[in-house]
C-alpha cells in the first residue's frame, strides 16, 4: 500500500516536533543569596518549574545559572518561583548569559 507523500511529510514533522523546542541557558542575579544554605532553597525552587533543566546557585557570585526548555517555561515563571521562595531572582543580560 502506497502512502501519499504529504502524509509521509506530516509523520516527519510529527516525529521531529520536540527537535524544534530549544534549550535556553540564562543567568539571574540573586542578591538575597548571602549564606551556605541560600542556593539550596533557589536551587529547589527554580527546578521546581516545570520545564526548568538544571539550576546551578552560587552564593559567592549571587547568581543561578538555569536551562530550561523555552517550550515549556520562560524566565519570568522561574524567577517568580524563586522570589516565591524569598530570593528575588533578576535575569541578567544576554551578554552575561551563557
């Protein structure tokens, strides 16, 4: 049985739909990080997000390195999770951004 080839077409695009979700890697600026425990709990919150990767808090820099799936979540959701948790979070410039 021959399969016409727009169906074939529409089975590939199908199949190559979560090719065309992309990652995302951001910085946010956390200030509020300012003991050994703090990176934990915005570390908790941030990957709490659905969507959200990995998290990676520093309390010596104040900052969170988040990627997270741009198809599924942004980076408004994740820092309001993470004021949420007590710790404003600020997206830093693309420039920072790795």
């Amino acid at each position: 049985m021959k399969l016409n080839t727009s169906v074939l077409a529409l089975i590939g695009f199908m199949a190559a739909g979560p090719v065309f979700a992309g990652e995302q890697t951001v910085t946010f600026s956390v200030p509020g990080m300012t003991c050994a425990s703090c990176p934990f709990i915005v570390e908790s919150a941030m990957i709490g997000v659905e969507g959200v990767v990995t998290v990676s808090a520093d309390a010596n820099t104040r900052t969170a390195l988040v990627i997270f799936d741009d198809a599924i979540t942004n980076a408004d959701d994740i820092a309001f999770a993470s004021t949420s948790a007590g710790y404003e979070a600020e997206l830093l410039p693309d420039d920072s951004n790795s």
